[in-house]
C-alpha cells in the first residue's frame, strides 16, 4: 500500500499547486497558511496537511509530538463515544500524512499504532455503540485503522458493511431511514454523518485499489444518500422528518460536517453541488477528510471570450 494522505494522493498535491491562483484552491491555501492550529487531534492533522502541502519539516515534527501525546492520554471513550470516533479518525489521517517523517521512529509508531487498537477493540465492546450514526462511523475508522496497519480482516468487513448499508439502509430517493426517522430534530444530523462516514471509507479505498464508489445497489451509490442532504441547505420547507427544522442548523450542520462534499463533487461535478459548496468554501471538517477544498477542490478556471 501506498501510505501518504489517506484520502488524497501525491497526484492531489500537484493540482492543488498547479491550480492555487484559481478559486477554491487560492481560498484553502490561505486558510492552510495563515490559520492557527489547534490543539490535540485537529493540530495534528492540521500540521500534517502543512508537512504534506508545503513541505514543512517542522509542521510535520509538530503533528508527530501531537500524535505521540495522544498516546498518552485518558482513554477516549471518556470523551463520549462519537467524539471518541472522529478524534481517532482525524488522528489516523495525520498519522497517515507523517508516518515517513524522520521523528516518527518505528518505535514510536508501533507503541502508537498498540494504543489505537487498543482504543478500537474499548470501542467495539461499548454498550454506547447503539445507534446507526455510532454503528457505522465505528466500522468506518476500523475501515480507515485497516488500511493504516494494511490489515486485511479489517479492510474486508469495512467492505462488507459498506456495501450491505448501500443495500439496504439507502433508499433510491437518498434518505437512509434509520438516521432520519426519529422526529426528535436529529435527522438531518444522522443523515449527514451518516454518508460522510461512507464516503469517507470509498475515498480511502480508492486510494489502495478498493473501488466503492462504483458500488450499486439497484441504481443506488453512496453517491445517491450523499446529495440528499444538499437539496434542504437553502431551504428546509419540505424537509419531512422532523417538525420545523431551521434552516440554519441545517447550514450549520453541513458546514461542521461537510468535508465530504468536495470528494463528492470532485468524483461528480454534479452542478447543485457546485452552488452549495460555493457558500461553504473553504470547508474545513477535521474527522470529515480536513481542509478538503484544499485536497479536492476543483479549479474553476476563468473562460475567455470565446469559451
């Protein structure tokens, strides 16, 4: 395997330069340089994106300090559980982006990469992991930690599940009703997290010959349940799964929690996509892929006179 960004590859590095005068990319390459990181799993990967992007030896000796002191911390399930996900799913990207820097010694990756499985096998036995938000973004960061350790079991019951979520958990319209139903004001939430788990799997797999965006299940993708949420950004009028939802947790919720747009519509193109992610540029969603205009965005370069 290839171990270098997790979602992006040495190719997205390229177009991102070639194209950091044009928009989104000129927006994320200031965001990159003149943000402050952080503090703990945020950090970390935000000093990975800075080792990766501009070369920055420091940036990535920073992210590997930040990695190792994870290492060191109280149990993460203590955090709460979902919390516990995305902190360990945006620690494994930066471990990823840094794994070649020459402080992270193997020693350090190996007691690192023990105190991860460890994480993983408190997570999997927790009576927290009872609902489908929880369920599926577990399996998605024993997905993203098999590809990290090249652990094949792992890798083949992320797949599995992936592909039995698209069968059966998406319905052809996009809505997935187990994360919608409910009427409790969550549905929009559940329905978010829930596919950005799922491309956040097929991006990565992508990246080490695993192909599951093409995966369908009568004419249904991943692709499918990803653009339902887009269509309620501007307005939630029609939205049937829970009374009087405000438009603005709406836009706040696709804003936190986004990233996975850009992979969407750097695979797609699809136009609606473009007008949403227009208002949410330079999105930036730690557990969600990070700055991923920055790593997927794609150029729109200025047509002349004639085309």
């Amino acid at each position: 395997m290839q171990h270098f960004g997790l979602y992006f590859t040495p190719e997205h590095i390229q177009h991102a330069l070639r194209d950091r005068e044009e928009e989104p990319l000129r927006s994320a390459w200031m965001l990159l340089r003149e943000r402050e990181p952080a503090r703990g799993a945020a950090a970390a990967q935000w000093y990975g994106l800075l080792y990766r992007f501009e070369q920055d030896a420091e940036a990535g000796s920073r992210a590997v300090e930040a990695i190792v002191e994870c290492s060191e911390c109280a149990q993460l399930e203590s955090r709460g559980y979902f919390d516990a996900l995305t902190k360990l799913m945006t620690y494994l990207h930066a471990f990823e982006m840094v794994r070649d820097h020459p402080d992270f010694q193997p020693a350090r990756q190996r007691r690192w990469a023990d105190f991860v499985r460890e994480q993983l096998a408190v997570l999997e036995t927790s009576d927290q992991k009872d609902t489908l938000v929880e369920a599926v973004w577990f399996e998605a960061l024993d997905f993203i930690a098999g590809i990290v350790f090249e652990d094949a079991a792992r890798l083949e019951r992320g797949a599995a599940m992936y592909r039995q979520f698209i069968t059966e958990e998406v319905r052809p319209q996009g809505f997935v009703p187990r994360a919608v139903e409910g009427g409790d004001g969550g549905g929009f939430f559940r329905q978010v997290v829930s596919v950005s788990a799922l491309v956040l799997m097929a991006e990565a797999g992508q990246h080490i010959g695993l192909d599951l965006w093409s995966f369908n299940a009568r004419g249904v993708s991943v692709v499918t349940g990803a653009l339902y949420p887009i269509y309620y950004f501007y307005t939630t009028d029609k939205w049937r799964w829970d009374e009087n939802l405000p438009v603005e947790r709406a836009q706040a919720q696709l804003r936190k929690h986004g990233g996975y747009l850009e992979m969407v519509y750097r695979r797609t193109r699809h136009r609606d996509l473009k007008t949403l992610l227009d208002d949410l540029r330079p999105v930036y969603d730690p557990p969600g892929g990070g700055l991923t205009t920055l790593t997927h965005g794609v150029a729109e370069k200025r047509r002349g006179l004639f085309g």
